[in-house]
C-alpha cells in the first residue's frame, strides 16, 4: 500500500491540521509517513502546499514525484489546479468551493469550475456551509477531510480516533464538532 | 521506545537532547528556526536545565556555544545557511582552537531560496574550516547522527557541522529514540596553547588540523551515514545527503537498477568512492546544492566519466526532486497535466492589520514629494512591502544592511537617505551601523518598524524592541530629540507623515521607531488567554 497526497491551500487554512490528523492515523497504524511542510515567507497569505506520503514500506523521497499523486485535497478551489502536474492518471481532486480572494486577478468561479470538471471525477465541497451546520466554522477543514477520507487509504475509524487525539486538548466540545464535520464531509462524498 | 513523528528540525533538537546537550543557541532563520523552538518547548529539556532562549545573531550564539564548550558541555548552535556567513569568523577559528566538550553546529540550507536570498552550500564551509561535515538523509538518521556527531566532535575535539536543506527540515517522518544520556560534567580546560590564537599557537595548531584530516578520512570510511548499495550496471551514482532519497526513489519507481554510493559523511571516504569509480563507466553524481564534490571529482581538465549539475545532467540550480534524477538516470518524462492557464501567482503579503502596512503607506507619500526615492531596507515581514501594491523598498541584501547602505548613499549625495529595519533585525546587526551613522553624523532618517517580535520566522523573542531599543538608541548617540516615536494606525496617518517630512529634512541621524505589536503575536496571545479562559 502506499498513497501519496497533496494537501492545498492558502497559509492559515488549516491545511496541516488535516495533515496531523492523517499522520497520527498512519503512525499508530505502523505505517511509514514523509509529510513535507511549507513554513516560513509562503505562510503570509501566500499558496502553500504539503506533501504527504503514507505507505507499508520504506519512503525515501519527502517529496511527491510528478504524475504519482493519488489525491489532490485543497481547501481552496483555485489552489487545487496548482498542483495537477502531481495528479496521476485517475488520481482524484477533492477540493473546497470557498475561494479565498486575495489579488486583483483571481479568475472567475465558472473557470475554475470547467477546470476542475476535467479532472476525474472531482469531489466538490460547499465546506464553510457545512461546517457551520456542523458547529463552527473553523471546522471547514475537517469536512474536507471527510469528504477525501475514502481516498487516504485509512480506516474512517482511524481518522475519526485522530481527530479525537488532535483536537482532545481543546475539549469535548470542540472534539464534537469536528467529528461532526468530518462525518458529513463523509456522508457528501459517499453518496 | 515509541516511535514519534518529528520534523526533520525536531529529530535534530530531540537527538541533541537525548545526546546530553546542555545548552542550544541560535537566531531564527528559516529553515532553522524549529530546532531552537522545540528544545525550548520540550519538558525533558527544562527539567535537565538545557539553556535554550535565543542569541542576539548567529555569531553571538556561536562564540557563546563555544564558549560552553570550552567549558567542557556539550553545545548546539542553530543557524541557517546565510547566518553561518556571519558566524563565520568564529567557526573558521574555532576549528584552530578545537573544543573540549562536544560542539555541533546544525545549519539548514535553503537550495531553490523558497525564504532565502541565496542557495549557498555549507558544506563549503566544511571544506573551509576543515571540520568534519554530516548530511544525514532521513529524519531518524538525523537523530541518530546527534549522537554520533557529539562523539566525533569530543574524539577529534572539533566543532562537526550536520548539514541539512529545507526539505529534511521540514518534513516529518517516524522516528524511534534511544536511551538519554547523561550531560557532561563541568570540566572547562586550561589549554591557552590551544586556545589563544595568537600567531606563535595559531601555527602549531593550524598544523594539528591538517594532520588530522587523514584521520577525519579514515572516520568517514566507518561511518554509518557512508554505504554503497548494491546494483549492477555501467553506470553508478554518488548520491550526497537527501538525494539519496530521490535515488532510490527513481530506482524503485522505475525498476533502475544501478550502484549507489550514498554518502553522509565527510570528508570522503576515499577507498569507498574509488571503488565506485573505478566499478562504472560513468558517474552520476547527485549533490543538493552546490556541485561542490561534482566540481572536485571532475578537476580543472574535466573528465568525460562524470554526469550531473555542471554538465546539465541535473540542473544547476535549485533543489532536486526524483523526476529530475529519474531523468538524468535514463527514464522517460513522467506524462502529466499542465497547470491551466487560470490559475495565477499567490504571492505572499503582509498580513491584514499589520503595522507595516500604515507605516508604508505614510513612507510612500513623503518619498513621492522627494526627487529621489530609494528606500534601503533589511530582512523580515517587512521585505514584502517590496512588492504591490506597496513597492515601497528598494533593497534587501543582508542582515542589518539598509543603515549601513543607506549612510553610503548619503555619503554619495542622496537626500533622504532612508533605511527601514525591524527591532529583531536592528538586535540582530543594525546596532554597529547605527554606531558608524553617529560617529559621521550621517543625514540618514532610520525608521524602525518595532512590532515586539522577530515576526518573519513565526514570532521569536526579539531582544532589541520597546524600551530597551529606545534605550539603545539613546546609547549609541542619538540625539534625544531625532528619536520619534510613531504609533503606525490609520488615525495617525497625519502625525506620522509630519514626523518623517521633519526628520527628513534633517541632516542628520533620525531614528522614527513606528511602534506596534505584530498582529499575528496579538491573535496568538488571545486565543492562549481565551484557552486558559482568562
């Protein structure tokens, strides 16, 4: 088993909270992780990206090679396109519909959607929305983890107990409200 | 023990821990920065008392490393690459002196500058100071090499550099600990043969390093980073540090089989890398960074054996990834979708709130009434108002720099003549250019954008801010009433803009420290307040 994910978005997101939570899953489940991180100028606002790879064998490369990517998972629709020269053939494209605008020449959504279109398949998520049904709105991320979680090549369970790791420290109710996003980022997807 | 998932920067600071460190010092700098940072978060760390708050700038926190090293402890000092150029007088030197307790230097490189302003390779500094370099590859190599880097720099009593590049740093991976071992005791050592660099010691010990070196070989030769893999074939690959990884990599993906020799260690291990040589018709060799051993391997006169970045094998510049050894290994071009059109560049930008932003846009209007409006700056958030829609500076070249640069340029003429700086960078190596603009009475207006932090690299204690940065000022020499205080906020606009008209006007020095803390640390403070329901 291996799978290699890119994770998208803009600095701030929240894309490495998903990270975490795919790593802490993979980790206790004794598989192998590379998971490269931006840090550093990019995160001001800027496209940042994250390399995760998971498998059951030894990993050298931190970084995903051309072509190989299993899954694009962006919490924003633009930043999903950015990275399509990773996708493999019949990877799939999990991606937010919140565009995050943050310069004059931000393209117009039926642009983004046609691209995306081309694309097997994609997962398209209406996630601000969902999150908020779920409890906050912060949890956007974790609905679009739920929607990419049959993707990950890990166990829903395994995300779930994940969740319940990173976000315990913050309290039950933030635990809930999350477990609650994932679950209907699930539900959207599965259908 | 359990195996943790730790970023490359992380298994660094652990493996020092469990190593016996008694003291980190560094100044952040990206990809460094998260050494220092977990060292001071970790709870084994503190209750062992490993001093670990951060330096003024690299070379204060290399001498005070050395200094504890002198003294017999094991000591870490954290920098990246650039900042090794300003320790770098004490590194060369110090591998005259030697050391006593155990001294590692751990430098991050930045090859393709995703936060830099250069891609230089350490490992030149390696070969320059003569010490012995490693460049593990994997995170639990890291680790491990913090054990075996203290006990080569004790056995040799020289300072060991573990070289790494932005990617190992930044990436996490499983890593399996070892046993914690015991802090060195107190044993400083009275050795001023060794120790004072005076000529008639300097010689004798400069001597002793180059004796060493055939021994140095001989270490590398047994060194666990250095090992050949097997493989078959007229072409092999001498794979440095983390492209190693992207060897194997493009190996198993694309069923290449050929010898490696993956290299950690240096100097070379001389027999391991002629029977490389000596086995293949042609070697490629793969180095992230600079072709330093490539260009070495080759000579003056070339050698038509030798593939890699200098014959456009693997590109010159920037750093590796495995479709570009996979390439230069025989394979075909990975097929993949092109990037649409669409989709356009997200540069990065000030943050939404930030002090900067009001403290340029009062900058842009007084510079616009000048005839010449060139703004020399420095290193941090600040830089980015380099871009649109500020455009508002003009130079970024060192640490420290646009005081001093700006002095030049009035030297030359140029009215104002202004340098913009933040209180980090101003700790870090603005102080002495300050000092030089006083001792000349210099016509330079030095605005300093003191927002409490060393905010670029994620909000580290800044040592020059609040009182105390005015207090230096007043120290240096300025005079009381050139030292405005600014408060960057839209309702200042006004007051603002007067005060930088004034002290233009001046000839003389200026300092206009713009006063406010960085949003980022302010929404960091509330949510701990909010978590802890205070």
């Amino acid at each position: 088993m291996q799978k290699n994910i890119i994770l998208a978005g803009v600095g701030g997101q929240g894309i490495l909270s998903i990270a975490a939570v795919i790593d802490w899953a993979a980790l206790t489940g004794g598989l192998e992780i590379r998971q490269a991180e931006v840090h550093g100028m990019s995160q001001r606002g800027g496209a940042v990206q994250s390399h995760l790879r998971i498998a059951d064998h030894e990993l050298f490369a931190d970084l995903i090679a051309l072509g190989t990517a299993d899954l694009i998972l962006s919490v924003e629709p633009l930043e999903a396109l950015r990275y399509l020269p990773f996708l493999a053939p019949g990877g799939k494209v999990v991606t937010s519909l919140e565009p995050f605008i943050n310069m004059p020449n931000y393209p117009a959504m039926e642009q983004i959607l046609s691209e995306l279109g081309k694309t097997d398949h994609p997962v398209l998520v209406h996630s601000a929305e969902l999150a908020r049904e779920a409890g906050s709105a912060r949890a956007s991320n974790m609905v679009m983890l739920g929607a990419a979680a049959q993707f990950t090549g890990i166990d829903p369970e395994r995300l779930e107990a994940g969740i319940k790791a990173l976000f315990g420290p913050k309290g039950e109710a933030i635990v809930d409200i999350n477990i609650k996003a994932f679950r209907m980022g699930q539900r959207l997807s599965n259908h | 023990m359990n195996r943790q998932l730790l970023l490359g920067a992380e298994a660094v600071a652990q493996g020092a821990i469990d190593a016996g460190l008694s003291g980190v010092y560094a100044y952040p700098g990206t990809p460094s920065t998260e050494i220092t940072e977990y060292i001071q978060r970790s709870k084994e760390a503190r209750e062992h008392g490993v001093r670990s708050s951060w330096s003024s700038n690299e070379k204060t926190a290399y001498e005070a490393a050395l200094g504890m090293s002198y003294a017999g402890k094991r000591s870490l000092v954290c920098m990246k690459h650039v900042g090794l150029n300003v320790a770098a007088d004490a590194f060369i030197n110090s591998a005259i002196t030697g050391v006593n307790g155990g001294l590692v230097l751990a430098v991050a490189d930045d090859p393709s500058m995703h936060s830099s302003q250069n891609e230089q390779d350490s490992r030149f500094y390696g070969r320059f100071a003569m010490v012995p370099v490693l460049e593990p590859s994997s995170q639990q190599e890291l680790y491990d090499s913090m054990f075996h880097a203290f006990e080569l720099s004790e056995s040799v009593r020289l300072p060991v550099i573990v070289r790494m590049t932005t990617r190992l740093s930044h990436s996490r991976a499983g890593v399996t600990r070892a046993e914690m071992r015991e802090q060195n005791p107190l044993h400083a050592e009275y050795a001023p043969d060794r120790f004072v660099l005076m000529p008639h010691n300097a010689r004798v010990q400069y001597q002793n390093l180059l004796d060493l070196q055939p021994i140095l070989e001989e270490l590398s030769e047994s060194s666990f980073l250095n090992q050949p893999v097997e493989g078959r074939g007229p072409v092999g690959v001498i794979a440095f540090g983390i492209g190693y990884n992207y060897v194997m990599e493009a190996r198993n993906a694309h069923g290449i089989d050929c010898r490696v020799l993956k290299i950690g260690q240096y100097p070379l291990p001389r027999p391991q890398v002629n029977e490389l040589f000596d086995a293949c018709d042609t070697v490629l060799v793969v180095e992230e960074g600079y072709p330093v051993y490539e260009e070495l391997f080759r000579g003056y006169f070339g050698s038509s054996k030798i593939r890699g970045r200098m014959d456009g094998t693997l590109p010159r510049a920037g750093e590796l990834t495995t479709d570009l050894v996979a390439v230069a290994l025989g394979a075909k071009p990975a097929e993949t979708t092109a990037v649409p059109g669409i989709v356009v560049n997200r540069p990065p930008e000030l943050c939404k709130g930030c002090g900067h932003r009001d403290m340029f846009e009062a900058l842009n209007i007084v510079m616009k009434e000048n005839r010449e409006s060139h703004v020399f700056s420095d290193i941090g958030c600040y830089t980015l108002a380099a871009l649109p829609p500020y455009s508002a500076i003009h130079t970024c070249v060192d640490m420290g720099a646009s005081i001093t640069m700006a002095i030049g340029a009035a030297d030359a003429g140029l009215r104002p003549a202004v340098a913009v700086i933040g209180d980090s960078t101003f700790g870090h190596s603005g102080m002495t250019g300050l000092l030089d603009a006083v001792k000349d009475h210099a016509p330079v207006t030095i605005i300093i954008g003191d927002n409490e932090t060393t905010a670029m690299t994620g909000g580290q204690h800044s040592a020059a801010t609040g009182s105390t940065l005015i207090e230096i000022c007043r120290g240096l020499g300025v005079e009381e009433s050139h030292i405005r205080l600014i408060v960057p906020l839209k309702k200042h606009l006004e007051e603002n803009i007067a005060v930088l008209r004034e002290e233009f006007a001046y000839e003389g020095v200026s300092v206009v420290i713009a006063q406010r803390e960085c949003v980022e640390s302010a929404a960091k403070k509330n949510r701990r307040a909010a978590a802890t329901g205070q």
